[in-house]
C-alpha cells in the first residue's frame, strides 16, 4: 500500500465535515474553554463593541458572551466559494437567536465598522491562499484600530494526531488541521497582513477554568513536566 497525504480541496474539506461535524460536536473548542475564551473577550474588548466571530461553527461562543454587553454576529462557510452569514434558521437552530443575525447580502454593512473579530482555531485548517484572503476579509471588516483575537494550538505535533485509512492508505490530520503554529511563526504572518501584535501567550485556557487550588497544582505539575502550554492566544490590532 502506498502511504500518501491527503491534498485537501475545498470540496474534501466540505466533505469531511459534512461527513463527520457530529462525530466530534461533543469536542468543539468552544464549548471545552468557552467560559475562558468569554473572560479573554470580556477582559480585552469594551462594552458596546461590534463582535464578529468569523467561523463561528455552530455558534457555541456567541451563546457563552454576554449579548446585552455586545452587538454579537457570527459567519462561517456556508458554500465553499465564500463566507457569508448564518442565516436566521442556522443561528436559530443553534440557539443563538435572531439578535446575531443580520442577512447574509448585508455584510457589507459591517465593513470598517467591526470592533472585535474572533479566529477561533481556525488559522490551523487553512494552506496561504486561503489564509490569506481570510485576513484580508477581515482586515476589510475591523475599523482602524479594531483587534483580532487568534487562537490555535500551540506548537502542534501533526504527526501524533493524524491517522492512515487502511484501505487506500492516505494520511491526514484526524480533525483536518494542515499546519502547526508558534507564537513567532504566528506574529510573523499577522504582520505580513497588516496586523500588529498587542499581545500573544501560550496558555491552557482549560486550566484557567478551574478552581484557583487546582490551577496552582496544574501549573506546578505542568512545569515538572516540561509539558508545552497547549494553547495559542494573540491579540492583534489592525
């Protein structure tokens, strides 16, 4: 059998996550540090603030923030030629509701006026080109001085998560990520697309979650263990 790697195409992507989003709707990153991630954004983003989390998925994170604090809307792929936003059946659905919901032909009332854009571990699922154009739809969406919080894993080992299918013998990640980031590959290519760093750390967004005894006993075994920080956090101003 000869082993080979997937070459990912919009339509593989689609396909993948057509064929297994339920397998792993009990492991969505949102819904695992959701209550961090809304701390994160409370503590970095002031009250009244145009919020959009761009590849919202299901909308598990715009559930968990605070909607009479924000204006709250979420976008993700809904053809593969394009972002576009969730229609009110989707976000409905999801239970999200229609106060996040503006039609999908009115994005481009949104530009240059978004506050804050989230990119909620998405960054790992995208080769350049693709990359690239994101940041730049994104960078059309923030105002002057509007920020991007990044997350995604920290220093990735692709390797260790990925799986051969045994009938034809392809290789690829398990939840479809191409690419590992640091903290300085990161900063990297933020400025490349016109964003500049405000501040990035490698964290456990799991761990600040727990109670504070736990947290110092996390923490302490964490560095006996040399054991990588497995998440990456930036905040980025445009």
């Amino acid at each position: 059998m000869d082993s080979h790697k997937v070459e990912w195409t919009e339509q593989k992507v689609r396909d993948f996550w057509h064929i297994n989003h339920a397998n792993f709707a009990r492991r969505r990153y949102s819904q695992q540090v959701g209550p961090a991630l809304a701390r994160l954004i409370g503590r970095n983003v002031a009250a009244g603030s145009v919020v959009l989390d761009y590849g919202c998925g299901k909308g598990d994170l715009l559930r968990g923030l605070d909607a009479s604090r924000y204006r709250l809307f979420g976008t993700d792929y809904e053809v593969p030629e394009d972002f576009s936003l969730y229609t009110s059946g989707d976000l409905n659905r999801a239970g999200i509701g229609r106060r996040y919901f503006v039609e999908a032909d009115a994005m481009v009332t949104l530009r240059g006026r978004v506050d804050a854009a989230l990119l909620i571990e998405v960054v790992e699922h995208l080769d350049d080109g693709t990359l690239d154009d994101v940041l730049l739809r994104i960078g059309g969406l923030l105002r002057p001085g509007g920020v991007l919080l990044v997350t995604t894993p920290n220093r990735e080992d692709l390797g260790y998560n990925s799986v051969n299918c045994p009938d034809c013998g392809c290789i690829f990640h398990r939840v479809q990520h191409v690419r590992s980031w640091t903290a300085d590959e990161l900063t990297e290519r933020m400025a490349r697309c016109s964003f500049s760093p405000v501040r990035i750390m490698e964290t456990d967004l799991g761990r600040m979650q727990r109670s504070f005894a736990s947290r110092v006993i996390r923490t302490v075994l964490d560095r006996y263990d040399r054991r990588v920080e497995p998440h990456l956090v930036g905040f980025f101003r445009k």
